[in-house]
C-alpha cells in the first residue's frame, strides 16, 4: 500500500531503502530517481521535516520535485520516527538529527551514480536548524535550503518567538525536573508538547499532547 499523501510522478522512481547512523539507529527513507538516472553521475539532495513529519508528507513531495529536475533525491525519516529506528519514540535531539543528515551524505555518497561533489540538504520547517548545522559542519554537503524555517531548539527553551521569560523558563526547569522523578517512580516516560503553555493563574500546562496519537476516521491526511 502506498501511504504517500501527494500527486505521484508515474515518470519518477521510488526505491525504499534503509541506512544507519553513528548512533547505530536505523533510518528508513525513499530515494526517488530521475530519468536515465544510471547513465550519468548525478547530484543529489537530502530532505527531511517538518518536526513530527514522515517521509511520505512534505519531505517526500520535494524530493520527488527534485528528481523532477534531475536530482538523486533522499527523503527520510528522522531518527524515533516514522519507519525509522530508535527506542524511544516521539522524541527529539537536535544532535542526533544532525547526524542523521550527516549519515545521510554517507548513504548517498556511496551510490554509483551520484556526484559526491554536488550533494545538497534541504530541511523543512523544524529540521531545517540541522540541515544547517550538518551542512556547517560537514564539507561533503556543498549547499543547504530550508522551506519555512523554524528554530525548535530555541522554540523549546525560550518559547516561540522567545515569549517566555526568566520566571516562566525557571518554572519549566522545575516542572521538568520533577517530571523526570514521577518518570523514574513509573518506570516510563511522560509525553508531553514540545512548547509548554502557561494558564490563566501562570502555571505551566502540564495536560496530554495536544497532537492525538491516532487521527479519526475522517481525518484528511494530507493536511
């Protein structure tokens, strides 16, 4: 069954394919090729994101458009997502991410008819601070682009738009704190959202995930 939730190019081909990344987690992503692609080296592109995003929503749709101009292009999974490896799921790391990109060029690199001189990044809205911080670092990535860029490490410690102040961050500190302690008396992890609220009486929202865990019935996926 294909989940993918955009128009499918019926000229483009899609190739599932799995990588592993320094943390020994693995990804899953689709390559999508373009036409006559085994005749020639070609340059390449990676994609992820948004934050919370799999492979057959956004990032899949722009590789697919990339193939669509001749590129080799990767979408993938992050890692604790998707079809993607990792213990513990719905969480984030900023480094592991990162890394994620980086064992991305390793995967991409290696296929006979990509160009290691011309490899790209792209990241979508909340990856988009690793797609830059992997090509900052890493000399392989020869060019980065982020769609609708967003900070989420920041957005996480200092709200959006660095809204929260110094009594509300300290708050947060303590809650999450605390968290931890209820977390080791429970033998599991607490979910929560990745920007913590505040009520009318200025205490953090500590309630369920805003996000539900199953979508209902009449849902529209591509939303």
């Amino acid at each position: 069954m294909d989940t993918r939730t955009f128009e499918i190019y019926p000229n483009i081909e899609m190739k599932k394919v799995r990588f592993q990344n320094r943390y020994g987690i693995e990804l899953a992503g689709d390559l999508y090729l373009p036409e006559n692609y085994a005749a020639q080296k070609n340059p390449a592109i990676i994609v992820s994101g948004p934050f919370g995003a799999v492979k057959e929503q956004a990032s899949g749709l722009y590789a697919q458009q990339m193939a669509a101009y001749g590129f080799v292009a990767l979408a993938f999974d992050p890692s604790f997502g998707g079809e993607s490896g990792g213990s513990v799921r719905n969480t984030a790391s900023p480094d592991i991410f990162t890394e994620d990109y980086n064992a991305a060029v390793d995967y991409i690199g290696l296929l006979d008819f990509v160009d290691r001189n011309r490899i790209g990044v792209i990241g979508i809205c909340g990856l988009s601070g690793m797609a830059i911080t992997a090509a900052g670092t890493d000399t392989r990535i020869k060019a980065v682009a982020t769609m609708s860029m967003y900070d989420m490490s920041r957005d996480m410690s200092r709200g959006h738009m660095d809204y929260y102040t110094e009594e509300q961050r300290n708050k947060i500190k303590e809650y999450l704190s605390n968290q931890r302690w209820k977390d080791a008396d429970n033998g599991a992890f607490a979910l929560g959202n990745h920007e913590i609220g505040f009520d009318e009486t200025g205490q953090p929202l500590t309630g369920a995930m805003e996000v539900p865990a199953e979508l209902p019935e009449e849902a529209d996926p591509a939303c």
